[in-house]
C-alpha cells in the first residue's frame, strides 16, 4: 500500500499565510506611489536633526 498517498493534499509552501494591511498594490497603497530614494533620504535626515535637538 502507498501511505505517502494518503491523506489531505500539501498546501503550496511559497505563499504567504496573510496579507498585509498596507501591502504596496492593495486599496490603502496602490502601486506608484512608492516615494522615491530622495524623498526617503530627506525625510530621515530631517528626523535626524529633529532627534538631535
């Protein structure tokens, strides 16, 4: 007898078991509207000297 054959199905192991609320492409973040590098590097630098006092 094949007992590997028997019992449920294995799920796929490559897909993720949620999604995430604020996934880039959903309702809340559509794509595109990724800021760029610039953007990110000003932001934290402003954060930075804010942070230093």
């Amino acid at each position: 007898m094949d007992y590997k054959a028997a019992g449920a199905p294995k799920m796929g192991k490559k897909a993720p078991k949620h999604q995430e609320h604020n996934a880039h492409g959903s309702r809340k973040k559509p794509f595109g509207t990724r800021e760029d590098k610039v953007a990110l590097l000003a932001r934290m630098k402003k954060a930075a000297e804010e942070k230093k006092g």
